[in-house]
C-alpha cells in the first residue's frame, strides 16, 4: 500500500497506570520504553544477517504489519487469517520471547470485514500496548480488545466502523497514560478521539474531530518539563490534556499526516508529507517547545522552528543526541536536521536505493534504519554521514521493530526473526 502509514504506537515509561509492572528492558508498543525510538538496552546486537546472530525465526499464520510487542519475557502480535467465506479471524499471539514457541492465541473476533483496505495494507496494522499487566489491540474498525497476560479476555469495545479515504484501510494505534487508553479514529464520516479505562473498557472522554479526514498517524504522548500531552497529527497537529480531552494548543499542519510525532522534555518534533504535486500541502518539518497554549502560527514565540525542505514519508521521524532522522518513502533517501534549529546537516542517499516504511531506532551510540527489502542500515550519530554497516535479511518488510532483553525483532510479510 504506497499511501497510508504503517505505523504503530508511541507511549513513554512511567504514562502508565499506577499499578504497571512493566520492566525497563519491555519494549510495550511502537518505539519502545521511552516511546522515542530509543532502546535502553546497551546489549542489542548491532550486526546480523541470514547465517548470522539468528536465535530463531518463525514462520507468521497471517497478515500483519503491527509491531511486535515484548513485555515480561513474552512477545505479542497480531495478525488476521482466512475464515469461512468471506470471514477473517482477527488474532492476538503470544510467543516465548526466548525460544520463539507459542505460548497461546486467542481469535478476538472472526467476522467479514467491515471496511476495505488496500491490497498491501493488512487488518492487523495497528500495533499492541501494554501497562504490563494487560493487553490492549485495536483492529482497525473491528473493534478493541483487552487481555491479560495469560490471555483472558477482561473486555472489549466496539468504536464502530467508518470509510477510510480510497478505501486504503487504517492503521492508529492505541497509545495509554495514566490508566487510560486512548484511540484516535479519523476518517471520512466522522472523526473523533477517544480515552476508555484500561481496567474496564468504560469510556471516559470523547471528543469530536469536525475538521479532520482520514489519518494514519497514532497519538503521541509527550511527557516534557512541563506537563504531559496527548498529541494527534492531521491537517492540524492538536494536543490535549490526556485526563480530559481539553484541547491545549494547536497548528497547521500543511500536507497529509501519516508518521507519528518524537519529543523529549525541551521539544516535539511532528510534520507531513509533500502532497503539493497532488493538490495537498508541501509538508515538512516543525518543532514546537513544551508551554504553548491556543492557536499557534508559524511565528508563535512556542514554535521553535519549521522547515519546508524536510518533509516527511511514511516512518515517523528519530529524534536522538541532538539531532532529527528522516528516512523519506522512496529513493532510499535519509535526512539528518539539527533538533534545535531545524537546519539540513545532511541528505543522502543509501545503498540500495529503496524504500522505508519501518521507523527507524537508536541503541548504544548508533542509529538503525530498516528498509523495505530487509536491509539495516547503521548509522553513526551525529551531522557527519557515516554508514557502519548493512544488515541483510530476505523478505518484505514494513512493520517496525522491537529490541528487548538483548534482543532485535524484525516481522517481515511472512517471517518473524528475533536476532540476538
């Protein structure tokens, strides 16, 4: 699918509920611990290949491009297989993050699809949470689904189901804080972001997103030195007070959002594609600094920089030691911007001239860049372009990863391979 978002899902450490048992070396959703893309790990392996640092690969029983997700020694992920007719079964797996062997899976709903999709995208793309203690899946417009850890189902809600633009499909992921999970659903009939309580599933705010279409983007919550937000990507980049859906700030957002915003405690970084050659906006790159209140414009004293060059593809963008990665969609291209003025350090070409839709990550000093056909390519940091090294695996691949307990997961079309 060339024009919607893999994307999966950002949530920090310490945004959990109170009673969370999440250990520092999980990897709960999309990007990680820190919900930035940044392992905290210092013993990933950082080189592998097909006959290389392989601990164990498994054949996948169905599509998905979610991101796996490891918590307390277990991997999860999801993915959907044919039924009877026209039926699919929607499916959570659980998987021995040391062996790779099943532990349990569960069909959360078999059902025909309610919406279409493209034909590359998947009705498993938005990627679990977990607090640690529960399992939270959203299958698009299927429906959201919550487990323990042994695999019980303790609830489940239907959000309802609404057309997606050219029938791509969806891919938001939910995103938790403080004992709420939060869902954002854009689209073509009625938009709108929702918060339940992880413990029960009952709804606790919602509010309506008139001015928004389809989105492909997660929510990001962005933890800064200031408060904690809940930050959604669209026509307009809006945050919110997670605890109450009140909008605190917003600005434009020119082009189509489909990456998830990054922040640390003094920025967020967010954008948009260029779709100024198909009668969109041209996209780019903007920061913003943690205080902001209302509409802001370009000018605004909070907006610490914006730059039209470097717009966004799919892969959300790596803010890490100072400065802004941005691998573009096609022509193997990546970008390199100094995360306090937003200026271009470098923009180069990597070997192979490919595509990426995986987000790209950092551990132990190095940045990590997986492209469509299976090559990672490993960056030294900093504003000099320096390629490390190329890590070849075969297949398809355009779901993100997971690193955790010293180990890499890469899910391709059809394999999952965990290196160590």
């Amino acid at each position: 699918m060339r024009d919607v978002i893999r994307c999966g899902l950002f949530v920090c450490c310490g945004f959990f509920a109170p009673n969370s048992t999440l250990l520092a070396a999980d990897w709960p959703q999309f990007r990680g611990p820190l919900g930035n893309g940044i392992a905290t790990d210092s013993e990933l392996p950082t080189e592998w290949s097909t006959s290389q640092s392989i601990a164990w690969q498994r054949d996948l029983p169905g599509a998905g491009w979610s991101t796996p997700i490891v918590v307390s020694g277990k991997v999860f992920f999801t993915c959907t297989t044919p039924a009877e007719g026209d039926q699919q079964n929607f499916e959570l797996h659980c998987l021995d993050l040391a062996t790779g062997e099943s532990v349990w899976n569960k069909v959360c709903l078999t059902e025909a699809p309610r919406i279409e999709k493209h034909r590359d995208n998947t009705y498993a793309t938005e990627t679990p949470v977990s607090d640690g203690q529960r399992i939270v899946v959203y299958f698009g417009m299927h429906g959201m689904f919550c487990f323990d850890l042994a695999g019980n189902e303790l609830w489940k809600k239907d959000l309802g189901a609404f057309e997606m633009d050219n029938g791509w499909g969806s891919s938001s992921s939910p995103v938790m804080a403080d004992g709420l999970v939060f869902q954002q659903v854009d689209n073509e009939e009625k938009s709108f972001l929702v918060a339940l309580d992880v413990e029960t599933g009952e709804q606790r705010w919602r509010v309506e997103r008139p001015n928004e279409r389809s989105n492909w983007s997660t929510p990001f919550v962005w933890k800064n030195s200031q408060r904690t937000e809940l930050v959604t990507c669209g026509q307009q980049v809006i945050s919110y007070d997670p605890a109450t859906g009140k909008v605190l700030w917003s600005v434009a957002n020119p082009g189509r959002s489909s990456a998830t915003p990054v922040g640390d405690a003094e920025r967020l970084v967010f954008g948009a594609e260029d779709r100024s050659d198909r009668g969109g906006g041209p996209g780019g790159l903007c920061a913003v600094k943690p205080g902001a209140e209302g509409e802001l414009a370009t000018d605004s004293p909070f907006v610490l920089w914006s730059n039209q060059r470097a717009a966004l593809g799919i892969a959300s963008p790596l803010l890490y030691e100072g400065c802004v990665y941005v691998p573009n969609r096609r022509g193997g291209l990546v970008g390199c911007y100094d995360a306090t003025t937003g200026e271009e350090l470098y923009r180069q070409r990597l070997k192979g001239n490919r595509e990426f839709w995986a987000s790209p990550w950092a551990a132990g000093g190095k940045v990590f860049l997986l492209d469509d056909r299976g090559a990672t390519h490993v960056l030294a940091p900093g504003k000099e372009f320096e390629v490390l090294a190329i890590n070849q695996l075969e297949g398809r691949f355009w779901a993100s990863v997971a690193a955790a307990e010293g180990r890499v997961l890469l899910r391709s079309e059809d394999k999952l391979f965990c290196v160590k």
